[in-house]
C-alpha cells in the first residue's frame, strides 16, 4: 500500500544534487572558460551574462572554477569513502566475527581514534605524510576507516547470533563463507546509509582541509580551497564566497535529503 | 566512587597508548630533525653532535619513556621555529581556544535542547515543520561557511562587530567576550543542528515506547507524560553525543580560528603542520588528546548518574 | 444490576494509507460490575485495538472510531482528553504484554507504583508510600519495601508483571484491562499471575477484560469469552457453551489446536541409538563489569536418543535447553563429557522463524545451501531435490523464488523444516519449533513434523517449555531445570506418575497432573 505522503526528502534531494553534480559531471570535459586562464581586466568582476558567477581575484571565471572545483571535490570524496569503507568493512568483519583478543585491541585504538574527530586525525596524517590530492584522499580515508569498522561490526556481532548463521553452519558452510555470502549481504541497508552520510563528511573534511590550507594545493582548486580564497575578497566581491560556500551546502543538504529519504527505510 | 576511579584508569590507559602512537608516529617518519635544524650544508660531525644533543642516537623506547616523563611534568621540549618551549606557547594560547569552546558548548545547549524539546513536543505542526526545514539547511552549512556568512551577516551588514578585530582578554576583557560569541556561534550552529536532531529522534522514539502508553493509561497529562517520563530517557544518547560534540568543537575552533583570525591554539597547530615543527605539534596532539579523554569520562559519569541500567 | 460497560457497533479505521484499512468490525461488549471477560484471537484479529479503544488509549490522529463506548454511562467516545484523565488509572486500568518495556527504566519502582495516586488523590507522599507498600504486598512481593526501591530492570519478569498490576490496582478501579499479560512469561509465573488475577477479582471486586490468544487460559480464568478474527467478533458465550458447542468453525479450530493429552497408540520399541552425550558440563563466562562470573549452565548431563522416537526435552527459559541442543551439534563445545551425534545426519529447527531464515536470500539458495558445502551435485540435481523437499513440506515449487519476507511465520517454519530434510537426516533436533506462531499454525506445523516421523522415520529431540505439546508429540520426556536433567522416563510415567517436585509444579500450572490429564 503506498503511503499518503509523498517522499520529499528523496525528491529535493536529487534535484538538489542534480544542480551540483551535473555541472561537476560536464566541468571534467568541458567549461565555459579555462578555470585557470588568468584576465586581469575582470579581476573580481561582479555577475554579468558572461560570468554568470562573476570572476574572482585573478579574474578566472568562478563558474568554470566551481565546475572543475567540485570534480575535484567530488573525486577526493568518492576515493576517501571507497578507501575508508572497503578496509573499515574488511576490519569489522573479522574483529566482529571472530572477536578475540586482536578483536579487543583493535576495537581499544578504534575507541580512541573515534573520540578523536576525524579532521583532527586527517590533520595529523596530513601533517605526517604531506599536502596534495591524494595525500587528502588517503588520510581522511584512513581517518574515516574506524568509523565504517565500527558500524560494520557492530552488525557482524549481532548477525552472527541470529538463527540463520547457526542454520548456515549446520549446512556446512565455511567461516569465509559465512562472512561473506551470508552476512555481508545483511548489512547492507547499514552500509548504504552510512556511505552516504561518510560521503558529507569527505565533503566537509575536505573542505575543511582544503580550506585551511593543507589540503588541496595549487593548480588543483577544491571547493574548500577557493572558499578560503574567495573569504579574503568577501568584503569587496561577496558572490565569489557566497556562489562557492552554497554549492558545497547545496552537494552537503542533496546527500543528508537522500540518505533520510523515506524509501530506504 | 569506585565507579570514577576505575574510569579514571581506564582513562589512563587510553592516553598512555594515544602518547606511545603519536610519538611512534612522529618519531618514524622520514626527515631528520637534526639536518632540518642545522640545514642541508652541515658538517656530519656537527649532525651526529646536534643528534647526540637531541638525544635521537638512543634507542626508540628510551626516547619515549624520557619523552613521556617529561610530557607528564609538563614538558614538551623546544618548537624548532619558535625557539621556545613548547608549553609556554601552548599555555599562552589556552584561555583564548578553551573560551572559545566553552562558549560554544554553552550556546550550543542554549539553542539546541530548548528547540529539540519544542519542536518534539509539537511534532506534526507547522512550527514543527519550520524548525526542521531550517535545522537541514544548518546541518548543511560547514562551520568556516557558517563563519563567513555570520561574519558577513553581523559584521558588514549589522555591524555589531570588526570582522578581524580580535582584542586579547587581557586588554580588555568584556570587548573579548563581545568579539568572541560571533565565532562560538559559528562553531556552535552545525553542532547544536546535530545536537536537536538527535535529540528530537530519540524523544519521538520514546513516543512510541510501551512505558509511555502505560502513563498515559494512568491519567496522566501529555505535558507531564513528556516531560516527567519521556525527557530522562531521551537524553541519554544525547548525553554521550554532547561529549562527542565537545571533541567536535576542538575541530571546528581550529578551523574558525582562521576565519575570525583569532590567534589560538588552531594558528599554531597549522603553522607548525606547515614548518614540520614537531615538538608543537605533538603538544597540541596530547593536550587534544586529554581533552577529549577527559570529556569523554565525564560523559561517562553523568551517563551513570541519569542511566540506573549502566552497571559499575 | 447496572452495566459497568456498554460498547455497541465499534469500527475502528486506520487512515495512515490511501485506502482505509478496518482493524475492528461492528464489535459489542457488555461486562457487569466485578465480572472476568476473556477476548481471545490470534495476532491481527483486532483484539488489543478494541481493548485500547475501550481504555481511551487509541487517540491517533490518522484512526477512525465510529460507535458507542459506555463505561458507568459515560461515552468514551465522546469524552474530551481531560474527562478521560479522570478515569483512566483511578476506574480503568490497565496491564500490557511485555512487563519490562512498560515499565519507565529510569524511575523507581515505587514512583510508578504511586503514580496513579499522584495524579488522582491528594494523599500526602508518607500516605501513598505505605499504600504503594501495601499494593506490593498484595500481589504476594515479599519484601515490598527493597522493591520500592528498586529500577525495573533489577527484577525478574514475573516480579515486573506483579508490579505491573500492583501499580494498576493500588487506587481500586472497577476496570482492569489485561492485554497478554502472560505471554511474555514462564508457565510456572504465568499460572501465579492468573491465581493473582483471580484473587484481586475476588477481594477488590475488579471486574477483568483479560485478552490472550491462548483459550485454554482463558478458560481457567474467564466466565465469558469472546472469539475474534480479522477484526470481526466470531462467537461470544460463556465459556462452558464455548468449549463444549461451538457454532463456529474457526472456534473449533482454535479449541482442536489446543494440544490434547493422552493419546492412545502404543510407545515406538526403541531402536539403535543415533546421538548421545554423556556427563556434559558446559559453562559460560558472563562479564559484569570487570568481575568474570563463570556460570555453569548444563551439569553432567547424559542422553541417548534413538531411531525412531521423539525426546522430548521440557523446560522453563534459561534451564539450559537451547544450549544442550547447541552443544549435541558441536555448535558450543562441552567442557568436559562426550558428544556422539553424526552430522550431518542431525539437523536442527530454530524456534524464531523470523531469525532462522537469511533475509537476502531467496528459499531456494537458503535450502540448496547444505548440498552446496557438503555434496558434489549439480545445479539441476540440487535443484530436483528442494523441489521434491518443498512439496514434502506443503509448500509448491513457487515458493523457491520467494524471499523470507513475503512468506508468513507458518510458511518459515515449513521452509526450514525442508531445509533441515535436504541432507536426509536421521535426527532432528526441534528447539521450540512452534511457541512463535497462532495457535491454529501450531497445530498445523506439529501434524506436518508428526507426518515427517511417520512417513520418513526421522527422530526428533523436541524442546519445548509447552508441556501440553510435548505430551501430544512425544514417546519420552525429560525435565530440565537448572542445567539438570531432574527426571525422565516415558510419558505415562512423567504425567501419570512424577516424582520431582519441579514436574509436579510444572504439570499443575499447565493444569494436567497425575489422574488429572484433560
């Protein structure tokens, strides 16, 4: 029987990431303009049919920046979930269904780096390892990896007393077996939503990163790098600051809407 | 009692492996403190002089053990670009971070458990409504944005404050206060958006619980079902998420430190990121570190003071 | 005599979806001053809908109620929240299924006990605590005064339910609504808070709607009963005409399911022993806080089980029954003691048929899954035989495509079954293969496993605390309480003749005992 009400969350949500995500999507083939082709005749020019986003201080094109900027953005996200979620899944598996001594000392330093938020540990990793893309992308992707172990183990110690794991066994299953075919599908529905909710926090931390500078470095431009940029310039040209920062609310809201979404649950 | 000391162990267990993997960390990175320090034209007996005086020819666990004795007494050695001892900088720059985080946490509660309570309490109505919608968009708002849009807002458009005109407490300190509540309120908006979420699902969680239906099934009052019965139990995960939300703030102070460019504890954590000062950074690390343990434990503590469930 | 409650033509709507959906049809009560009605349906007829209503509890936005509901004249209906404060808790009250979570975890025991008085009196707190240790003692709690003291979750379950119904009755209401007050419970606690029922409808004069899906109960308690299904009352009367005359099929299907003893065909002669255990010790290591509690959970427990017969094994929650069965399949190893059981020509049932099936599989894989890891067949050959076992079981071809949750509870049960008969074993072991389903289910899942044992010869060790069932299924009995095996022998002897004490409290709470098999 279908529900009365419609399923707003999911429908803003698209369009939401419709908006920034196609323009992210065309921005890795083409941009109206070069986004790093400097014009010093329209340094921090204003709005204008030509630059729908004006220009920035350099007088670069901030849509075509923003295009490319959020590729980049997106890019860093996507490898830092697929990095953080694939290990974390593969540690809460084992420590969740074997458990065991290795199971309690994984989980004491997982305790720790939890308490710690993640921009801070990417901060000491990034501190460690040096700034750049992938730099950021393998240190918020380590940063992220308790979190996923947690979440996946959590669900491994429950699944595994349930009935039909026993039921498994009894057919002769094998540990691998078990851990894989039986209960891996069964986290799922836990694992997509907490993708999603992972992929604002890549958004944020990465920003965050970018944003105070050991992030992502020049020529590369992410969305939290021209936001510290363009915050120098915001009392003279403000739609630089505000055009960058509302798309990065815009990408942040799309995925919070899609994960609450009424048809997930 | 017994019930704090042994969280006050546990507790130092926990930092005794947080201390050995930050110093492991730093200590097995590539570079050599002492080259960096004389520069690349140094003379090797001059290196292995300057390695000798850095104590760096020991072996690993002896560095350690020397590198945590002295930490516990307060000493972190010397910032390499500051030439001055690590705990003094830290120490000068406590008040301003440590008020800025205060702050934030007061204003945090202040906004988000009065709304969460409102908006759960007239769930379904447009009120209701409204709050939520506006709650997604500042869920939304990374902190260094919220900044400059506040900075924007109140600074250039109300002009209620110099966007950059930081005074130091010791000037004066009421003009502090005044500048400070503009950056709390920008660590502070994304967290207590967080704080009311949670907060609003577990009371309409409890809604549904059994025990609610059996109060109402002895003629209580909806307002006495709510607050009397239902508030308790919804606040406990709250409690342990406002623990997690202080360590949160230590993240966003840093960062809206740069935006308001208030010289706190977040410039010189980046500076020395930036120079490789490691001594600094490895303060900073610890002194978070404790924080965030000792927050945590206090979370702990309060949990079994409102939880009669949690055991000893 | 004046009605003390009058409800006539009650419908009930949800309207949380686009088309309205009734849960309760056209339905009529009428109960005296001081008189125990039962209402008895299986889960979804709509009983506890109508029990709410009755209590002013159901004042969802998206409901419907249409219809008159008279409690002393007043139409609660019609009553505003306020008017409806006043009888609730102080003229109608209430008890709910699952003692633990109806109870507020953060509050002491005797501020709820209070409560009611709190809102409905002026008492003095000194007065309402020597009242409330007073109510306590009335549902036969020893010591009152540590209780009062107490957080819910340091008592027991059937000490929730008794505090449950000491917080209901403390003001004296003309109405107590029980809805499945025992379900939650062990047979022993159950009958104990039946007698309390009882007792608080003789001396305070409360007159009882008591709402259980079990008749046989509902007959030790009720003078009448109602029979509901798919919201619609079936048959009302008082219980006597009820039991003895049905009009109504569906009554008598419900009265058929209740597991008749003393059956008369002759005991199976045993054979060859299939799997035994002998002096089996096993013990956990239970964490409470730092301190490591070592509780031992099967002592020196011994049995064989052979060809062709049916074990049963009785017990109450926690004895250790799950375990014992667990460690028969090497699932938990045994401290000390031998296990001989030859899997995998031993296959076991889960009671939860909810939990036993693999939620992202489909039948199909779930039931291929043994033939998988254990044998060389082929895909085709795999396939042939969980056809053969599915229509064995009742179920047609189809259902090998379907997913656990489209299948109802009864038709989980009978997949796992098939699954169990893929590698075909010589035993079975049942861990309490019926106590989640309806009665009428239970009935048709327990002639589906007797069909089994007399069609294929299987064995089956049948655990079960539903001592009514074990006698209808089994050849021969053991009782287990603590992690002892207390007594066995065959079931004659365990019915007509026990000789522990524990069998003889376990048999009169079921209310069979020696001589006394209905």
């Amino acid at each position: 029987m279908r529900s009365k009400k419609r399923d707003f969350n999911f429908i803003l949500g698209i369009c939401l990431l419709a908006i920034t995500l196609i323009p992210a999507f065309v921005g890795l083939f083409w941009t109206p303009y070069d986004p790093e082709k400097m014009d010093y005749s329209m340094k921090l020019a204003g709005i204008s049919i030509r630059h729908i986003y004006g220009c920035d201080n350099f007088g670069r094109d901030v849509f075509s920046r923003i295009m490319s900027g959020s590729g980049i953005t997106l890019l860093i996200a996507v490898g830092t979930v697929l990095f953080g979620s694939i290990l974390g899944t593969v540690i809460g598996c084992f420590t969740g269904y074997y458990g065991g001594l290795i199971d309690e000392c994984l989980m004491r330093i997982n305790d720790v780096a939890l308490a710690f938020p993640s921009l801070l540990l990417a901060l000491v990793i990034v501190s460690l390892m040096g700034t750049g893309k992938y730099q950021v992308m393998l240190a918020l992707g380590l940063a992220f990896i308790p979190s996923y172990a947690r979440i996946v183990r959590g669900e491994y110690l429950r699944i595994k007393n349930l009935d039909y794991v026993k039921a498994a066994k009894l057919a002769g299953a094998s540990d691998m077996r078990i851990m894989f075919v039986h209960i891996l599908p069964n986290t799922k529905t836990v694992l997509f939503s907490s993708v999603l909710i992972g992929f604002n926090n890549a958004i944020l931390a990465e920003a965050g990163l970018s944003f105070l500078g050991i992030g992502v470095q020049p020529p590369d431009a992410s969305l939290g790098r021209m936001l510290s940029e363009a915050q120098a310039y915001m009392f003279t040209n403000p739609s630089y600051v505000l055009f960058t920062g509302c798309t990065i609310v815009m990408l942040i809201l799309g995925f919070s809407l899609l994960s609450k979404a009424k048809r997930w649950q | 009692m017994k019930y704090v000391l042994k969280k006050l162990l546990s507790c130092i267990i926990t930092l005794f492996i947080v201390s050995f993997l930050v110093f492991a960390a730093f200590a097995l990175i590539p570079g050599d403190p002492a080259l960096s320090k004389l520069g690349t034209n140094a003379t090797q007996a001059a290196l292995d002089a300057m390695r000798h005086k850095m104590g760096l020819d020991r072996p690993f666990l002896v560095r350690y053990f020397t590198w945590l004795f002295d930490a516990v007494r307060g000493n972190f050695g010397n910032s390499y670009s500051y030439s001055m001892p690590v705990a003094s900088l830290i120490l000068d720059k406590i008040p301003i971070t440590l008020t800025l985080m205060v702050y934030s946490m007061i204003l945090m509660v202040v906004i988000s458990v009065p709304a969460g309570v409102y908006a759960s309490y007239k769930e379904d109505t447009p009120v209701d409504r409204v709050i939520q919608i506006a709650n997604q968009i500042v869920m939304a708002i990374p902190p260094f944005f919220s900044g400059i849009l506040i900075t924007l807002f109140f600074g250039i458009v109300l002009k209620l404050f110099t966007p950059g005109g930081f005074v130091s407490l010791n000037a004066n300190p009421l003009k502090f206060l005044g500048f400070m509540f503009f950056p709390a309120l920008a660590v502070a908006l994304p967290k207590s958006a967080m704080v009311f979420n949670l907060l609003y699902t577990s009371l309409n969680g409890e809604k549904k619980k059994d025990y609610v239906r059996t109060a109402y099934s002895r003629g209580n009052r909806s307002k006495t079902v709510f607050f009397s019965h239902m508030l308790k139990n919804a606040s406990i995960p709250t409690i342990t998420f406002l623990g997690m939300a202080f360590a949160d703030m230590i993240a966003g102070s840093i960062i809206i430190e740069q935006v308001f460019g208030i010289p706190g504890l977040g410039r010189i954590l980046l500076t020395s990121i930036q120079n490789r000062d490691y001594p600094v950074v490895t303060g900073i690390i610890m002194l978070i570190a404790v924080t965030v343990i000792i927050s945590n434990m206090i979370v702990d503590i309060i949990y079994k003071i409102v939880d009669p469930r949690v055991d000893a | 005599m004046s009605k003390l409650l009058h409800v006539e033509d009650l419908n009930i709507e949800f309207h949380d979806h686009l088309i309205p959906e009734t849960v309760v049809y056209d339905f009529d009560l009428d109960m005296e001053p001081g008189e125990i009605v039962g209402l008895v349906g299986e889960s979804g007829s709509g009983k506890s809908m109508s029990a709410l209503a009755v209590a002013g509890l159901l004042s969802r936005h998206d409901m419907k109620k249409r219809g008159v509901i008279e409690f002393e004249g007043k139409n609660i209906l019609s009553c505003s929240r306020s008017e409806l404060r006043e009888l609730q808790g102080d003229e109608i009250c209430m008890i709910f299924q699952e003692p633990l979570t109806s109870l507020n975890p953060v509050k002491k025991i005797g501020w709820q006990v209070e409560e009611g008085l709190k809102i409905h009196t002026d008492m003095s707190p000194e007065e309402r605590k020597k009242r409330a240790i007073k109510a306590l003692e009335d549902v036969e709690i020893e010591d009152a005064q540590r209780v009062y003291d107490s957080y819910p979750h340091e008592l027991s379950g059937g000490m929730r339910q008794r505090v449950m119904i000491a917080a209901a009755t403390i003001g004296n209401p003309k109405l107590l609504i029980a809805d499945e007050p025992t379900t939650a419970l062990d047979v022993t606690v159950q009958s104990q808070i039946v007698e309390l029922m009882k007792k608080i409808n003789r001396e305070k004069k409360t007159a009882i709607l008591f709402i259980s899906h079990d008749l046989s109960l509902v007959s030790a308690l009720c003078e009448r009963v109602l029979v509901m299904k798919g919201g619609y009352v079936v048959e009302s009367g008082s219980v006597k005409e009820i039991f003895e005359s049905p009009k109504e099929e569906y009554t008598r299907k419900l009265i058929d399911a209740i597991p008749k003893c003393g059956s008369t065909e002759d005991l199976v002669e045993n054979g060859e022993p299939l799997a035994g255990m002998k002096d089996i010790n096993v013990s956990f290591i239970k964490r409470k806080g730092k301190n490591k509690e070592k509780v031992h959970v099967l002592k020196d427990i011994s049995l064989d089980i052979y060809e062709g017969e049916i074990l049963g094994l009785v017990g109450e929650s926690g004895c250790g029954k799950s375990t014992l069965a667990k460690t028969l399949l090497g699932l938990i190893k045994p401290d000390t003691g031998h296990v001989s059981a030859k899997f995998p020509n031993t296959q076991m049932i889960f009671q939860d048929p909810y939990g036993s099936l693999n939620p992202s599989k489909t039948v199909g894989f779930i039931m291929e899954e043994p033939l998988r890891n254990l044998t060389d067949k082929t895909p085709e050959e795999r396939y042939a035989l969980s056809k053969e076992m599915i229509e064995k079981v009742g179920l047609s071809e189809e259902f090998l495509q379907r997913y656990p949750s489209e299948l109802s509870g009864g038709q989980r049960q009978r997949v796992c079954i098939a699954t169990a008969l893929m590698l075909g074993p010589k035993l079975i072991i049942a861990d309490e293969p019926v106590s989640a389903l309806d009665v009428t289910i239970q009935a048709e899942v327990l002639k589906l496993m007797m069909k089994l044992h007399m069609e294929m010869g299987i064995s089956f060790l049948f655990i079960s605390h539903d001592l009514r069932v074990v006698h209808q299924m089994c050849d021969r009995i053991m009782v287990m309480k603590d992690g002892e095996i207390v007594e066995s022998g065959d079931r004659v002897k365990i019915y007509e003749n026990p000789s522990h004490p524990y069998t003889k409290e376990l048999l009169k709470s079921a209310g069979l005992g020696p001589g006394g098999v209905k």
